[in-house]
C-alpha cells in the first residue's frame, strides 16, 4: 500500500488581511495627526486699512467670501450662492450661540453684494458682533 505526502502538495500562500490592516491603521494615523492649515484652502487678497486688532480671531467664527463670490463658514463651504444656504450654513456650524463674534474675511476683489448678503445674513440671524478682517496698509517708503 503506497501512503501519499500530502505535505508536498501544500502550495504556500500569503495572506493579505494582516498587511492591509496594518495599512490602514497607517492611514488612520497620518490623516489624525495630520494639521490642516484653514489658510491655505482660500487665498485672499483682502482690503487694505489702518488700526489695530480688537479680538481674538482664534474665538471669532470666520465667515470667508473668495474673489468669485463663494462663502465658506469655518472650513465649510457653502453650497449655494443664495442667503438661505449661507443662512442655514452659519446655524449648523455656530449652533445657538449667538453672542460669539464673527470675523468676515472678504476678498478685496469681492464684488459688493456678496458682502452685503453675508452682513444680511449674518444680521437675519441675530449675529451682531461682526468684524472685517482687513490687511495693514501699505506704508509708502521715501526715496
């Protein structure tokens, strides 16, 4: 009676599940740990003045408007150009808190009735500490 090696007929394998866990748990990692610069999604140009900062922005919601007319509240850009969007928008991210100041971040190149539906929307809520973030005025050099 012959007896077979089963041995000999075992291919080896690899298994994956392991490495793609590892993988994913790298992913994790580096996406938590990862910081998000809030600044460099939106490049404004924003108007210029004199005078000096009155609060802290790092406590003030930022209500953004970029060159073409688009809102984003606090990372969150606003789907539609309308004052309802924007409107609805501002309460899902400020919640009930109305007292919290409120810092508009408007490109210099904004056309003005974006700025002015943000002020309305902004006022339509109840929102009455509203700031404009503006860049320090050119100083002119004497030759």
């Amino acid at each position: 009676m012959r007896i077979r090696d089963h041995r000999a007929d075992d291919e080896p394998e690899i298994n994956l599940v392991p490495l793609i866990d590892v993988i994913l748990i790298l992913i994790i990692f580096f996406v938590v740990t990862t910081t998000f610069d809030s600044r460099s999604m939106l490049r404004l140009e924003l108007p210029r003045a004199t005078g000096e900062p009155a609060v802290d922005s790092a406590t003030a919601l930022s209500v953004l408007v970029n060159a073409d007319g688009r809102y984003f509240v606090a990372d969150r850009e606003v789907l539609s150009d309308d004052i309802e969007s924007l409107k609805a928008t501002l309460a899902e991210v400020a919640g009930d808190d109305r007292e919290r100041p409120v810092l508009l971040r408007a490109d210099a190149r904004t056309p003005h009735q974006a700025v002015v539906t943000a002020y309305d929307a902004l006022g339509q809520l109840g929102f009455r500490r509203v700031m404009v973030a503006t860049a320090p005025a050119a100083t002119e050099s004497a030759p």
